[in-house]
C-alpha cells in the first residue's frame, strides 16, 4: 500500500532521513549537502544547520537621496556692468579715506611741526628786516655804525681830557666852575630845559587817512637817539627821556599835549647819521608808507629847537655830592 506512512522509501513519509530525530536509521540515503550524514556525531549534533542562505548580511548605508527640488525659472541675469578705468579706481581707492589711527598721529605731528617751522621763518623774516637789504643799504648801515663808534670814542676823549686838566689846573676851583656850567648847559639841552641850534635834519611826517598810531612815532624818536640825535622837538612839543605817546589819529597826543598831522620832527645830531637811520630797510620811512602815510627828510646846517619844558623840581631825590 504506498500511502503507508511506515514506508521508509516513501519521500512523503514525516519519518524520512530528513527527520533529525532518527540518526539511526542505515537504509536513509545519502543526500549531498547534508554534512551531517554516515559522519561520527560531534558535539551540536541533532541541532539545525544554519544555512547561507540562513544568514543576513548587514547592508551598508545608503546616501540619503535629496528630493527633488523644482526648478523655477528667474528673471534674466542684468548684463554685467563694464569695468571702470583706472581714474575711477584711483578715486575709488583714494575716497573715502581709510585713515588709522596711526595714521591720524603722525598726521598731527607732521601738522604741528610744520607749524613750529612756519612760525619760525616768519619770525626770522621778521626779525632780520636787512636780509633783502641792497648793498648800499648796508654799507650805508655799517658806516652809520662807525660813526656810533667813532662819537663814542670822541666822548671818551674829551672827558679825559677834562679830568687831566682839573688834576693839572692851579686854580681847580675855577676851572671846576668852568666846567660846572657848560655840564649844566648839556644836561639843560638834555632836559628840555635850555633852547638848541645846530645841524640836523626835519622829518615831516603826513597823515591823511588817520593811520599813523602813537608807537610808529615813538619808533621814530628812538631810531633818532640811536643814531646821535642831542634835540628833539615834534610840533611845539620838546621830547625828553621821560616823554611819551599816546592816542592815534586825531586823538595823538605827547605828554599829554595833543598834536594835529602832519607831525614835524626838528632834530640837531649829524645830519649824515640822522638820515640814514630812517631810510633803511624796514625802518621807520618804509613803515609809515605802508600805513599809506609820507614821510620826508630834510637835512639842515641850522635847525633851532625853542620848545621848552618847565623845569621840575625833584620831590624826593636829592644830591649826594657834597
């Protein structure tokens, strides 16, 4: 009967060979692939085998595929702007300015040292008024201080020749009047105390448009001192070593007095000093004329200086000779 399910030969029967719990069984064919068959038992035997296709390999990661994005069409590229030239890149990089702040320091100290220097020559131009001077000016100028020298020398003389006679003199006592009184009649021209005549020279100095202020003639009668000047007298003014200016325009006054342009200046000295002292280069003619004022020299063998100033009494000082 062939549906027998005790039939060894049956393929169908649940008893076959296949059946691990039958490993006694001579009459079971061998099958290939089955490692396990006519083999002594090992260890694990009875157990399942595990098979290749058993086995799972574990896949490697995939890349993660990016959605599909749509593409949406934008408006035309603008045409590319034309390259600018080198003037324009040149003023481009020039501004706006990238100043640091080193930059800015050094830039300050260039500023201030430019300035120290600027105020120097100005001063210096200033200062040294003969440096544009032509040459006559200055020959003139080194004679005008020969001639300083040379009157010096002559006081000098003159002094000693004085006091060598009141040591040789029999009668000293008149001789020491003598002398006595041509001092007093000096320190009387001096003073303004004791009318002056002799050679010098008249400065007439204009003022139309009231510009002349009171140091210009002030500068006026120290350069004549400095040149030999013994007398001065502006308008009918007497100018002493105490004398001073005041006020300008039609305000001007010297010691209080007022005096209307044009101012004239009368001095007594050598006319040959006197002159040159005002003409030269940045003195005291050239300085007026650029305030728009005149001024004229005038030499003279006589000039008479006849204002007088009152003869003041000291209150306090007295004479210490006895």
């Amino acid at each position: 009967m062939s549906e027998n399910p005790q039939n060894p030969e049956n393929p169908e029967n649940p008893q076959n060979s296949e059946n691990p719990q039958n490993p006694g069984n001579s009459e079971k064919p061998e099958r290939s692939g089955e490692p396990g068959v006519g083999k002594p038992e090992t260890p694990g035997a009875g157990k399942p085998e595990r098979r290749s296709e058993d086995v799972r390999v574990p896949e490697a990661p995939r890349a993660p595929v990016a959605p599909d994005v749509p593409v949406v069409a934008g408006p035309p590229a603008a045409p590319s702007a034309p390259e600018p030239s080198g003037r324009r890149r040149l003023a481009s990089a020039l501004w706006p300015p990238r100043v640091t702040r080193a930059q800015l320091v050094v830039a300050l100290l260039l500023f201030v040292l430019g300035l120290g220097l600027a105020i120097q020559v100005s001063s210096t131009s200033e200062n040294s008024a003969l440096r544009g001077a032509r040459q006559e000016d200055l020959v003139r100028i080194l004679d005008e201080l020969d001639d300083r020298t040379q009157r010096l020398e002559d006081e000098k003389t003159r002094l000693e020749k004085q006091r060598s006679e009141l040591e040789s003199s029999s009668d000293q006592a008149e001789e020491a009047r003598k002398q006595t009184q041509e001092k007093e009649r000096q320190l009387g021209i001096l003073a303004g105390n004791v009318a002056a005549e002799g050679p010098g020279i008249t400065l007439t100095v204009g003022d139309p448009t009231g510009a002349v202020e009171s140091d210009m003639l002030l500068d006026a009668i120290q350069e004549l001192r400095a040149a030999g000047a013994e007398a001065i007298q502006v308008n009918d003014v007497r100018v002493v070593a105490d004398s001073y200016f005041t006020g300008s325009g039609d305000d001007m006054r010297i010691d209080g007095t007022k005096v209307a342009a044009p101012y004239v200046f009368k001095v007594i000295g050598k006319p040959e000093d006197l002159e040159p002292a005002l003409n030269i280069p940045g003195g005291v003619v050239q300085t007026l004329e650029k305030e728009q004022a005149t001024a004229t020299v005038e030499r003279s063998a006589k000039i008479v200086v006849d204002a007088l100033r009152p003869a003041k009494r000291p209150d306090y000082a007295q004479s210490s000779s006895r």
